[in-house]
C-alpha cells in the first residue's frame, strides 16, 4: 500500500521561504519511471501543478513558478522536499505530494497526500 | 486562466448519466494521456481515470473515459448522491513541459 504525507509549517510570513517535506511508503524512489509531484489548491480554486521530481533525479517545474522553485528527494529517507522562496499571500492554499506509477503517461498521480494547509500572512 | 477547458458545473438527477468534457491543444491532450481525479468535499483528490481510459483498482465501471483529438471526456453513469464532487482533468504539455490540469467541474446531483 502505497502512503504519502506532506509536513511544514502551517504559517509563513510574506517574503520568507517555505520548506514541505512529503515522507512516504510503500514505493522506492530508486524504481525506474517512478516520480513524485507537487500541487497545490488555493481556497476554493483549481489544482496547480508545481513540481515533479523522477527517480533518476531528472525535476520539471511550473513554468510559472520556477525561480522559485526547488525540489530534491532523500531516496535513503523516502522522502521528497519542496521549496518555496519569496512567499506571498497569493501562494496561501493546500498543498499536495502525490506519486507518479512508473507505467503509463507523464502525467497522472495515484495516490495523493492529505494535504497540507500552508497560510501566508505576517 | 487554466490551459485545459472544463465546463465550471454540470447537473443530473440521480440514476441518470453525465459527461464532463474537457479541451486542449495538440500540445496537451491531442498527443498525451488524460486523466481524471474526484475530489470530494475536504479532501485530497483521488485518481478515476488514467491513459485516457483505464480504471484503478477499485474505481467502478459506472466511471469511463474517452478522447478524441484534442479533447477528452469523462463520463459517470447511474448517478448517485456521493458522486457530487469537483472533477478535475490533467495531462501532460509538451510545449510548457509541464503537468497542466483543468480548471474543475463541479458535479451536482439534483
């Protein structure tokens, strides 16, 4: 069975960098074709893709956000860290770690995290 | 302004079928796979469909996908209350090189 969780803090201050942890089970980040992704969910709005790191440590990033952008993996901690510079209260929402199977195309995601709240305010 | 069109609300009653559909580019969906996620109210979205129309374990048959060209759609039959939920599309971009999603449908169940 396959988990993940996303940890960090659940406020930051405007202009300070945000760190998320994604710890999970039941998969190997060493395993050919898997990636773990990054999305996030503003209040009330749509799914956005941030981040997606593959196994050989190959990373795409949101065009959007990518100089501010950093995702790295601990394959002996199995877990995935995203950071987030320059915060702002725009990025406030719910943010998702979600695992990427090795088969298949690019880009589908089973399964998710529960979430992680993050509040940008000072 | 999300890259892939979805129709903000569909409706039907209970029992009856409805189709959510959802549009790109030849850069998205028309030479990608497409796949769809349920999110119900507080929690994290869960995966419905993939490569196009492929069902998880576990997903019923109720839940079908499709796609032509550049769009795709999703289609639940037997509609149940528990199925009101946000419905959202994904796919990959070969131009952005990026995951891109559709903005959600929000299902109501009359």
């Amino acid at each position: 069975q396959i988990t993940l969780k996303e940890s960090g803090p659940t406020l930051v201050k405007p202009t300070q960098t945000l760190t998320l942890t994604c710890t999970f089970s039941g998969f190997s980040l060493s395993t050919s074709g898997v990636a773990v992704a990054w999305i996030r969910q503003p209040p009330g709005k749509a799914l956005e893709w941030l981040a997606l790191i593959y196994w050989d440590d190959d990373k795409r990033y949101s065009p959007a956000l990518k100089s501010r952008l950093t995702i790295t993996k601990d394959t002996s901690k199995d877990q995935v860290v995203l950071t987030m510079t320059n915060m702002d209260p725009m990025d406030t929402g719910t943010y998702y770690c979600a695992h990427r199977p090795y088969y298949g195309g690019k880009a589908w995601f089973d399964p998710w995290g529960q979430g992680t709240l993050v509040s940008v305010s000072s | 302004q999300s890259v892939l069109t979805q129709p903000p609300s569909v409706s039907a009653a209970p029992g009856q079928k409805v189709t959510i559909s959802c549009s790109g580019s030849s850069s998205n969906i028309g030479n990608n796979y497409v796949s769809w996620y349920q999110q119900l109210p507080g929690t994290a979205p869960k995966l419905l469909i993939y490569d196009n129309n492929k069902r998880p374990s576990g997903i019923p048959d109720r839940f079908s996908g499709s796609k032509s060209g550049t769009s795709a759609a999703l289609g639940i039959t037997g509609l149940q209350t528990g199925d009101e939920a946000d419905y959202y599309c994904g796919t990959w971009d070969n131009s952005l090189t990026a995951v891109v999603f559709g903005g959600g449908t929000k299902l109501t169940v009359l």
